[in-house]
C-alpha cells in the first residue's frame, strides 16, 4: 500500500509563498488522488509488493499500455509529490553546507547560478512537468526538466532525484495565476536543503 508522506507542517505554515488553499488541494486532492489511483493500478499489475522506483524504473516491463500509461503517469504522480512535499518546509533552511555545496559549485559554479538553471527549467517547461536536480552515478549534480509526471527514474536516465519544481499550473495557479515565475522564485524560500543534502547522502 502506497501511501502520501505526512507532512509536519500545517497547509497554511508556507505562507505567504504557498498559499493555504493550494497546499489543501495538493497535497489533499491531486496527490491523493494519483496514491489513490497507484495503489488500484499496481495491484492490477500485481506490483504492490515492488517500490515505486522499481515500478517505475520498469514499466516497459508492463505489456498492457494503458496500465503502463496509468503507472507511468499515477506513480510518477505519487513518487514527484512526495518529494515535492518532503523538500519544502515552512521558512526553508539554512543553504547547502559540505558535500552538497561542494557539488552545486562544481555542477553549477555557484548556489545562485544553480538557482537560476532550475528556474529556467522550471518558466521554460511548456505545459505541465518538473524541473529537477539530481544525483548521477558518479555523485555529481545535474539539472533537468520532464513533461507531465515523468522523472529521471521513469525516463531512466540513471539519475537519482534529491529536488524538484512541481510546475503544473495547480501548484501555484490559485495564488500566482500565470505567473508561473513569481512562483518558482517563492518556492526558493522554502526549501529545506538539510533534506536535499540527506537525499544526495543516501
Ligand atoms: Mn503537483
């Protein structure tokens, strides 16, 4: 049974970056909907028993296209989600220190210019998708962006995500309307990069 992680901070405690009602409907509505629709689909697939980067790392495996599709889009959905919701908290942290700087600063050159990398992933993904950072296999950074609710392990890009920028518009439309960037550049002052760096560590 897959299920939502739980947060430790309330819906209104990311204000005034994430808005109230946006983090109600999120995290209570489109993410339990795609967990919802993950746990009726791998059971179908007969994968409960597999984690859900298994599930998504191999879907090509999947024979019937539409289960495939419905994995692809409703695990990606409940897997993007729980990082989402994990690497956010309420005043964000202190900045990457140690290893995890270290990395920015050779993938990047600096925190500031990696910033400006993911947000401009992030304004030009068309349509509905994600930026992300993430950890290759020889331990450096890389940024990128996907369509709908793919990630790296779904694409199989051999890249292990440790952040990432929901820019569907239901993530910031009911605050930010069409300013998809005002969001991303909000979202910035809650991000906890004590988790990120736990997530680069694993
Ligand atoms: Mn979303």
């Amino acid at each position: 049974m897959f299920e939502q992680i739980k947060l430790d901070y309330g819906f209104d405690a990311l204000e005034p970056y994430i808005d109230t009602e946006t983090m109600q409907t999120h995290y209570g509505k489109h993410h339990a909907a795609y967990t919802a629709n993950l746990n009726k689909l791998a059971d179908q697939a007969g994968k409960t028993d597999e984690s859900i980067e298994d599930i998504l790392a191999e879907l090509v495996e999947i024979k019937d296209i539409e289960l495939r599709t419905g994995l692809r889009n409703n695990g990606g959905g409940f897997y993007n989600h729980n990082l989402y919701f994990k690497e956010i908290t309420p005043g964000g942290s202190n900045l990457p220190s140690g290893i995890l700087a270290a990395k920015i600063d050779e993938a990047f050159g600096s925190f500031d210019s990696m910033k400006e990398k993911l947000t401009a992933l992030s304004i030009g993904q068309f349509g509905s998708g994600w930026a992300w950072l993430s950890k290759t296999s020889d331990g450096s950074l890389f940024a990128s962006k996907t369509d709908n609710q793919d990630n790296p392990i779904s694409l199989k890009t051999g890249h292990t995500p440790i952040m990432c920028i929901d820019v569907w518009e239901h993530a910031y439309y009911l605050k930010y309307k069409n300013l998809r960037a005002s969001y991303v550049e909000a979202l910035w002052n809650v991000i906890n990069w004590d988790i990120v760096a736990e997530l680069y560590k694993a």
